[in-house]
C-alpha cells in the first residue's frame, strides 16, 4: 500500500511541476495587445492561466492529502 501511495505522490508532484510551468509560460506569452484589447472579456491566454494555476492548486491538494496519508500510516503502524 506504502508502495502505492508514493508512486500516486511522485505523480502528483510531477502534474504539479508540469502544471506550474504551463501556466507561467502562458503567462510570459501574454503580449501587450492582448492586455489592451478592446474586448470586454478576459483573453485566451488569460483563461489558459487561470486553468492552468487551477490544476495546480488541484494535483497539489492531492500531493498534501497523500502526504498526510502516508504520515497516518506511519504513525499507526
């Protein structure tokens, strides 16, 4: 089970890392027209952040929740 969990929280390390840098890449692709653009609503790249920065929050979540698993474990056994 202990072999398990680990393997779930490298996972969800490594979709944190990978969620990380897809939304700081799409931030440095925002360009100054489209921060100016006359469209009242957000732009595509803006959501791509947001949804990106979100997945993070998600797989990290999960990263903590495994972590207090394991820590669970280790303290009842």
């Amino acid at each position: 089970m202990n072999t398990v969990l680990v393997i779930a929280l490298i996972l969800a390390m490594a979709a944190t890392l990978f969620a990380l840098i897809r939304g700081i890449v799409a931030f440095l692709q925002t360009t100054k027209e489209e921060l100016n653009s006359p469209e009242g609503g957000p732009s595509r790249s803006s959501l791509k952040q947001n949804r990106m920065m979100m997945n993070r929050i998600l797989f990290q979540a999960a990263a903590i929740i495994i972590v207090a698993i394991l820590l669970l474990m280790k303290g009842t056994g």
